[in-house]
C-alpha cells in the first residue's frame, strides 16, 4: 500500500497571509506545508501598493474610527520585524519608502485640519514646512499642505522572496481541493497528484477561498469581493509616495500614489485610492485618460508625455460585509479548518497571532511527510507583467 502523505498544518494559499502564516507556525515547531496553484505572491499581494500604514487614510472624516484605531499599531509592528526583530524576523527585507505623505490641493476642510493638528492623531500626523517637504511637491506650483504619516511603503516582492525562502522545500505548487466527510469535516486535500492528509487545514487562498469553501453545504462562511481598477504608468518619474487629498472626494484619498523602481531604470507609479475604486465600470482607455487628467491637476508640472500606461483589475477578497470594508483581520474554525483573510497586507502579524490562538495543537517537532509535486516560485508583480 502506498504511503499518504501527512502532516500537522495544510495551508492553501500563497500570497502574504500564507505565506507568513507558514513562517509563523514552522517556527514554532509545527509540521508545515503549503500549497500554491500559481505563483507566491502574485494575487492580492503583488497588487497591492504595499503601503504598511496606521489607518489615518481612514480617519479623513476628521475623526478615529475603529478601522483606523485597529490598524494604528501595525507600522512599529512591522519596523520591529525588519529590524530583526518582532513577531517574525524579517531582516534582508527593503522599504521602498521610509515615509508616506498625505497631500492636499489646497482645499482640504479646516475640521481635517484641525484634527490632523489634534492629540488624537499626534505622532501618527506631522504637518510639514514647506521647508521639510519630499522633493515632488518642492515646486511653486504646488500650493496645497504636506502631512507626513507614520506608514511606510515595504517592497513586497522582497517580502514574499524572504517569506518563501526559509520554508521554499515545504511550499508545493498545485491547485488544493478539499475532500469533506458527510459532515462537512475537512479529511483531506486533493492535490492533483494523490491526497495530503493534516490535522489542520488553513484557507488562506484570497477569494481562492470562495471555491473552498463552496465545497462546505452550507458554509457558515461567505466571502465578499471588492473590485478595484489600478492605474499604472512607467517612464522616468520622480519618486512619489502620497495620497492626494480633497474636499472633492472628502473621507477618501482620491489617488493614492506608490512608486515602483523597474529593471531599466524606469520608475512605475501605480495609482489606487477612490481613482481605483471609481473606475471599475470605466473601459481602461477611459480609466486611463482620467488618471492622466488628475495627475496633471494634481501635479501640472510633471510632464508625463512620454509614460507608458496600462491598467490592472483585481478584487479584494474579503469575508461578506455589505460590500464594505471590514475592520480587522478575519480568522474563524469550523471543526479542523480555519478560514482567514487578512483585510489588509498591514494586518497580517494581527491574523497570525489569531490564527495560532485558533490552533489546538502540540508542535511536533518534525518535518512534514515530503510531497511529489513542484516547488511553487515566487510569482511577477502587474507592472512586470505589463510593461
Ligand atoms: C489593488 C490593491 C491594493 C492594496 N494595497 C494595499 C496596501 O497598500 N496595504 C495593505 O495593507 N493592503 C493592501 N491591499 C490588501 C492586501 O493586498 C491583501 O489584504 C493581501 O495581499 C491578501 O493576502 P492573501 O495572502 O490573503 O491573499 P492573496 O495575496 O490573494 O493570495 C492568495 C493565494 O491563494 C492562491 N490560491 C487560491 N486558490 C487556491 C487553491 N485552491 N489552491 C492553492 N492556492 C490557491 C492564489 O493563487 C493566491 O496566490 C491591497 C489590495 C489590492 C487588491
């Protein structure tokens, strides 16, 4: 009789959650394996504009939310571990940028202002003299205000590389599918390639989860996606790590701007925030035509005749909120499985430190029964794929 494969901890999905999740539990001393249909990262995570913030974005109303109250502490959580320290040691791992800049085009309302000035916000806001501005706003055309956040912006393909590194003969590349008892019991996973047995399964799949979870009827689970329409467009463009801010679109940024260095020197900026959110109907000419007309009002004196420019739709995968952002980190067991997202890449040290309380557990102290299936590799982000 064949041998099947066992081991203590399955989890499917390797995007930042995973792939942190896999580094956090080996390191505890659990059997760990984890499987991935495409390539690390390449989903949600090198979507996303890898900004590790505190939730001011969230309190533009002019006021703290429990959005922005839950996330406040992530970005000295995260400095800590790439200072080698931490929950998780993540040293080796870049910023792109140290700094995050909010900016407005000079209309922003005076109760922002005001609270911006507040206790409430105090170290997680410092207004700017135009003195201490970064470089891209150094221009007498720029005639609005410069706060400086706590958030910083990681380089998440050196993130998911330092993640995957230490555990890559571990990280298997298939697509998961579950085998479930009558009962709706997770007994297995099938790879494709026979079945891995664990004690413990981990969906942390994005909306790979959907499928999963659809294999569970009914689920107690139900999942939520939230398009978004990203803009990016490459050349020789000065650094830019802000979100442009107005009364205009009030309680959210209306471009949030993250700069990606390329290969050949060229810089790609890649455009989120309410542009993003507002575009997902627009064909990408039209999408592309309005972030071309906001940058050239946000920034006239940037000549961005010679850019290349693309789009990139994605969903963000989310439990169901009434199509609205949740809060925190969503981490639920149902008999041997947990389910989690992490909401945001920022909240991932906060889903771990759920996950691992929603596992019961002993570490056994040993490797997991090695697999027959390739080693998953560390995907390319949407820019590398489009230019
Ligand atoms: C455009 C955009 C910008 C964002 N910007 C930020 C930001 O600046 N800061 C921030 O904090 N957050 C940001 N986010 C949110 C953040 O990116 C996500 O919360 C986070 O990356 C989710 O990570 P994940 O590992 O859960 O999912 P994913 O990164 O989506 O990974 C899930 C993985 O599971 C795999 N998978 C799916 N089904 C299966 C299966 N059956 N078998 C095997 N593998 C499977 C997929 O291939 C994928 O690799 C952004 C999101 C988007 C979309």
């Amino acid at each position: 009789m064949t041998h099947q494969p066992h081991t203590q901890i399955a989890i499917i999905g390797g995007g930042i959650s995973g792939l942190w999740l896999l580094n956090v539990l080996g390191n505890l001393g659990y059997s760990v394996v984890l499987l991935e249909q495409e390539a690390l990262g390449q989903a949600q995570t090198f979507a996303s504009q890898g900004m590790i913030h505190g939730g001011i974005k969230y309190a533009l109303g002019g006021f703290t939310t429990p959005a922005s109250e839950s996330i406040a502490s992530m970005p000295e959580t995260w400095r800590q571990c790439l200072a080698g320290g931490g929950p998780l040691p993540l040293t080796g791992v870049n910023t792109l940028s140290d700094a995050y800049y909010l900016f407005s085009d000079g209309s922003l309302g005076s109760k922002v202002t005001a609270f911006f000035g507040s206790k409430s916000v105090r170290g997680r806001v410092t207004p700017l003299a135009p003195s201490n501005y970064p470089a891209l706003f150094a221009n007498p055309q720029f005639s609005g205000s410069v706060y400086q956040l706590q958030d910083m912006v990681i380089d998440t393909p050196a993130l998911v590389n330092a993640l995957a590194a230490p555990y890559q003969a571990h990280i298997y590349q298939c697509q998961a599918k579950l085998i479930r008892s009558l009962t709706g019991e997770v007994t297995g996973i099938d790879t494709g390639h026979g079945i891995l047995t664990a004690d413990c399964y981990i969906l942390s799949a994005g909306t790979g989860n959907a499928e999963l979870l659809a294999s569970d009827n009914p689920s107690s689970i139900a999942m939520q996606r939230r398009p978004l329409q990203q803009v990016m467009l490459k050349g020789h463009l000065p650094q830019a790590y802000a979100h442009g801010v107005s009364l205009r679109t009030a309680a959210k940024p209306r471009v949030t701007i993250t700069t990606h260095p390329c290969e050949d020197g060229d810089n790609v900026w890649y455009l989120g925030g309410q542009l993003a959110e507002d575009g997902i109907d627009r064909s990408e000419g039209a999408q592309i035509d309005i972030a071309r007309r906001e940058l050239n009002d946000l920034f006239p004196w940037i000549d961005l005749g010679a850019a290349d420019w693309a789009t990139l739709r994605v969903d963000r995968a989310e439990p169901a909120n009434d199509l609205q952002r949740p809060d925190s980190p969503f981490c639920q067991r149902s008999h041997n499985t947990i389910t989690c997202w992490p909401i945001k890449l920022t909240l991932t040290p906060m889903l771990a430190d759920q996950v691992c309380a929603a596992i019961d557990l002993k570490p056994a102290g040993c490797a997991a029964d090695p697999l027959s299936l390739s080693p998953a590799k560390p995907g390319k982000t949407p820019w590398a794929l489009a230019f």
